[in-house]
C-alpha cells in the first residue's frame, strides 16, 4: 500500500489538516533566519570589507536601506523563525508565503524605487572597482539574495501542503472490554482438562494349593 492510499484509508480530522511535523520546515526555517540576517545587516557592516552601495559608509542609515533592505530582511528572518517554531500548517504556509515575497522584493525592489526617486535606485548604486565586483555586490545584495529567498520560501510552502503519513499517524491500541478489563477480541483461554491415563489396576491373583489335591499327589 502507497503513503497516499494509507492516509486516504485512515480517517482525516480537521486537526490532522493544520497539525505538522517541527522537523518539516526546519532547514528552510533555518536557512531563513541567515539570509534575512544578511540581508538586512550587509548595508551596514559591508562598507567595512569594500562590499557596498552608496553611500560606502558603515552604519549609515538612508530610506533606501530602510525599504529595500531592512525591512525585507527583517520579514525574512521572522519566516524563518516561525518555520523553526511552529507546528502548525497554515502558520507555516504564512511564512512561506512571507518568505517568498521578501525575496520577491529584494530583486524588483531596486527598480521599482526609480518611480520615487530622481532615475536613481533608492538603494544607492555598487562601488566596486570592477565590473565583476559591481556584480558580485548585486548579486549579494539584492538580485541572488531575493532569489534564494524566494526559493526556500517556495520550499516550505510544497512542504507544509503535502499531507505525510506521520502527520496522521496514531498509536493503535485495542479496546478494552470494560466487564473484565481486557481487550475486546481476545479470548480467554481456558486450560483443556487432560484426562491422565491412570494405571491399570493388575491384581495378583494367588493360586492356592487345593490341600486334597496335595493329599494325593504325596
């Protein structure tokens, strides 16, 4: 028998449906809690390593930085902490759906920050050196950070729709017969009466000497 046509076979309560596993969203929940670290302190620590956007000052604050940066982050980190701590499926759901758009926010954040500024992403522009710097600084800021997001976002999500058979699992035990306090089912065995073969009762019989034949046989 498959997991689903065990799970189909037993019956489904309510609270099977919102109940989970902890262990379910515990590597998104965890990878989470990283990026959203990352994203939402790399502005401010990144200047001190040369990794940076304007203005590459460390522990600078800017609107920018606010929208596009922290608050991302900072809703990504809480994701992860509810997937780290929850066991129950439209929780989890919810931080997958957060999860998912703070990373969406992340890559379309920079470009959609042109309508309210002067043709200049809010975030500020990288100050790398080179064109593979420049990239790199992207791509850790905003573009791949969003994407991985995004993904593990998506992860919990597929995890915490699909109903497991541990979810639904119960341990089985068997009714009790409330008369004699035994399960009901089990039958009392009673012990067979096995006749013993008794002993042949062997008489001796004696043969006495008649004493007239005695009397003639002298």
């Amino acid at each position: 028998m498959s997991a689903s046509q065990h799970v189909t076979s037993q019956h489904v309560t309510m609270a099977d449906r919102f109940r989970v596993r902890r262990s379910r969203g515990a590597v998104s929940g965890l990878a989470l809690v990283l990026l959203g670290l990352w994203g939402a302190v790399i502005p401010f620590i990144g200047p001190v390593f040369g990794y940076a956007y304007s203005p590459a000052t460390a522990w600078t604050y800017t609107s920018g930085r606010l929208w596009l940066e922290v608050l991302p982050g900072a809703a990504t980190l809480v994701a992860g902490l509810i997937l780290l701590g929850g066991a129950n499926r439209v929780s989890g759901m919810f931080a997958g759906w957060l999860a998912a758009a703070s990373g969406a926010w992340f890559v379309v954040g920079p470009i959609l920050s042109t309508l309210w500024t002067v043709n200049l992403p809010a975030a500020g522009v990288p100050v790398g050196d080179t064109a593979m710097h420049r990239a790199v600084e992207q791509i850790g800021f905003f573009a791949g950070l969003g994407v991985v997001i995004t993904f593990f976002g998506a992860l919990a999500l597929g995890r915490m729709t699909v109903l497991g058979v541990r979810d639904v699992a119960r341990p089985t035990t068997a009714p009790t017969d409330t008369r004699r306090g035994e399960p009901t089912g089990t039958r009392r065995t009673e012990p067979t009466e096995t006749h013993r073969a008794e002993p042949t009762d062997t008489r001796r019989v004696e043969h006495r000497a008649d004493p007239v034949e005695a009397e003639r046989t002298k």
